[in-house]
C-alpha cells in the first residue's frame, strides 16, 4: 500500500472528488481558471460546520444537494428555502451556501473542457 497522495499545497486527497480536483490542476490554462479551481480547492478541504465528526466539506456536501435538487426538479426558489432550513438547523459558524446562486457559483467556478453543465440546471 502506498503513501496517500497529496494536491500541490500538501494537502491529502481522500476521495474522488479530491482526485479530479487534483488532475484539474493540470489542466488550467488560465489565471482565472487557476483562481477559480484554488477556490474549489479550498471549499473541498473547508469543513461544513467547525468540529465537523462526520468530516463532511462544504464542498462535497454543496455538490450532493445541488445533485438532490437537480434530480428533484426543485426550482431555485425552494432550493434556496431547503439551503436556509438546513443552515438553521447546523451549528452556528457553518459554511453551507445561503443562496442557490452562491451555490452554483462554488461549483461551477470552474469548468472542465469537455463536459457540459446537464446536471445542476
């Protein structure tokens, strides 16, 4: 069994998620795109509530709800009530987007030649 592996700044990759925001490093060719993915990096490694037990991230946990909503087929209006009603019921001091828009924007900051957005519409 080897040694974990780690993104550009040291960090543990622990998942799949981990692993293509890691190969994504590679591929920005641009400041942005490379702004854009520093930000996924850090909602990935960002705990959803602080002392967090289950290790849950925001970003990872962003990224289930918006798939929830997507195949739903909950308008951006109830998702953001959903977003609200769960920020309320987490602990204070947690990172969960307020809005459907700063949800998408987390996700969708950066974007992956090739693929299109079909699934957080």
């Amino acid at each position: 069994m080897g040694e974990p592996e780690e993104d550009t700044e040291g960090y543990v990759i622990e998942d799949d998620l981990g692993q293509m925001l890691r190969e994504a490093e590679e591929c920005c060719e641009t400041e942005k795109e490379s702004r854009d993915l520093k930000r996924m990096l850090e909602d990935y490694r960002t705990l959803l509530y602080p002392d967090c037990k289950q290790d849950q991230k925001k970003l990872g946990t962003t990224l289930e709800l918006l798939q929830w909503k997507a195949s739903n087929g909950l308008s951006d209006k109830g998702f953001e009530e959903l977003l609200k009603l769960i920020k309320n019921l987490l602990p204070e001091g947690n990172t969960l987007p307020e809005t459907t828009h700063e949800a998408k924007k987390s996700c969708l900051s950066f974007r992956i030649r090739g693929t299109e957005d079909t699934c957080l519409s």
